[in-house]
C-alpha cells in the first residue's frame, strides 16, 4: 500500500462511526481495518465505541408489564 | 422485507388485490414469535415513547397491523426486522401530527467524544479509563442519557443503534434524505456521549480534566 492510500488517523476518525455502522463502501472499510491494525490509538478508539454501543443495545429490551402481555394475548385471541 | 417491499405489499392491499387469509398456522406461528419478542418489542417501543403506556400502545397497534400484513411476508425467517420496522414506521406515523419535532434539529452540536476525554494513551499498558467507564454505566445512566435526547434525534439513535437499521432504511422512514440521518445521528451520538460524561462527572466516576467540567452540574 503507498503512502497515498494510507489512510491518517483524522480520516479514521472522521469515518469510524459510519465504519462501525456499515455504511461505507467496502474499498474505504479495507483501508481503515489496515489503519485499525496497526495504530493502537484509534484501535482503542473503536474498541470504545463498539463496547458503548453494544451496551447501548442492551436498552432494546425490557420486560413488558402484565397488562401488556394480557393486551397481547387478547388482541391475538381476536384473530 | 425492505422497506419498499413493505411499501409495495401495503399498495397491493390498497389496491384490492388482497392476499389469502391468515390460516391456524398462521396464527400459532405469530403467537410464539410475539411472545418471543415481547421484551424487545416493548423495550425498543419505551426508549422511542417515553412512556409506558404509550409503548403499550404503540406495541399493540404494530402487533394488529404486523397480523393484517402477515400473508404478504414471504420469508418467515425475516419476521423479526419486518415487525421492528413496523414498529418503527407506526411510531413514526404516530409522531406526524407533531413532525416538527421530530424533523427539527439544532446545528450548534459540536462533536463531543467521551473518549477524548477519557483516553490516557501513557495508561495503554495497566488501565484503561474509557472501557472501565463503559463497564460502571448502569442501565439507567444510559436509559436517562438517550432520555433526554429530543425527539428528533432519539428517533435515530433508537432506529440505528438499537435496531440496527440503515441509514437509508431511516431515511425512507423518517422522510428525510439519507445526509440528513447521517448528521443528526452524529449530533445526536455526541449529545448521547455529553450527556453520559456530565452523568459520570456528577456520579465521581471520572474526575474532569477542564474547569468547564468540574464546574458542570
């Protein structure tokens, strides 16, 4: 890889969110997991990101109240 | 389903071509997924609402609408994501009467990221302050967090983050161009981080590196 298609550590952080979402393309992925591997900076910056957002999934569920679960029943009784 | 599956399934209802009844296994298979996704469906409903009896609402509409569009759901395998973004587009639809809030963002959000607060690079080796933050958050740090987010921008976390939805995905959702995802989310990302930094700082679980930090409330 030549110096030119390194990418630096500001892109890195520039794009390390849409990275992490999977939203860019797939040349541009393969130039940051090459900046990931070997800058230990924004290696523990994505590493970061990742854990918070995996603990931010943990919001996605919570135990529905009974009256929820009667609602439910009911409501798929009916059908 | 894509959303523009969904969108095209919906026309074809419209349109009078309806397809066949729902049958008993019909029935039984979408009573055991709802009742395997309860917590998630009420979860993600409670971080978009707010309020526990408007997410009951809002599980509940998304469960009649999901049952009369079941016929036209061709992979069965795709039930989970298919009924989360019903969930998302009904919570959506529900919020048009108020769109302002939920289209309206401010621009003044300046890019706060709690690693570079946190991050001691000489630490690298024996400690490492931004992971054992993540592991002190309890829920309900994060809960009140994502809580005060406005509307507008809680709306896009909860899409992406929570229910892994793209950009795109959002967008066609929301009614909004795809850029227009992209930079509320990482407004709202920062916000989020902000308000999860005044939060540990309140708590004495990081000590401010500014005076603007420790002068926080």
């Amino acid at each position: 890889m030549t110096e030119q298609e390194r990418m630096h550590c500001d892109e890195v952080v520039a794009s390390l969110l849409e990275y992490l979402d999977g939203e860019i393309d797939d040349a541009r992925r393969a130039l940051i997991d090459d900046h990931l591997a070997e800058c230990r900076g924004c290696f523990s910056r994505a590493e970061f990101e990742r854990a918070l957002r995996d603990r931010m999934r943990s919001l996605a569920s919570a135990p529905p109240p009974d009256s929820l679960r009667r609602r439910l029943k009911a409501i798929i009784d009916e059908f | 389903m894509e959303h523009g599956a969904f969108q095209s399934s919906l026309q074809r209802s419209r349109s009078g071509c309806d397809p066949p009844a729902p049958t008993t296994e019909d029935r039984s298979f979408f009573a055991l997924r709802i009742g395997e996704l309860a917590d998630r469906l009420y979860g993600v409903a409670l971080r978009f609402t707010r309020n526990g009896a408007a997410a009951e609402d809002l599980v509940s509409e998304a469960v009649v609408k999901a049952w009369a569009h079941l016929p036209q759901l061709e992979d069965r395998a795709c039930f989970e994501k298919w009924i989360f973004r019903i969930l998302a587009n009904t919570f959506f639809s529900q919020c048009r009467h108020e769109r302002e809030e939920l289209l309206d963002a401010d621009e003044d959000e300046d890019g706060f990221s709690l690693f570079d607060r946190l991050h001691q690079p000489f630490l690298l080796w024996w400690g490492n302050p931004e992971q054992e933050l993540i592991h002190k958050l309890l829920c309900e740090d994060l809960d009140r967090a994502l809580g005060e987010l406005p509307d507008c921008y809680r709306a896009v976390v909860v899409s992406v983050d929570l229910l892994g939805h793209s950009y795109t995905e959002v967008a066609a959702m929301l009614g909004v161009p795809v850029g227009t995802v992209r930079s509320r989310l990482n407004r709202a990302r920062s916000r989020l981080q902000r308000a999860l930094w005044q939060q540990a700082l309140a708590a004495g679980l990081v000590q401010g590196k500014s005076a603007e930090d420790n002068t926080h409330d």
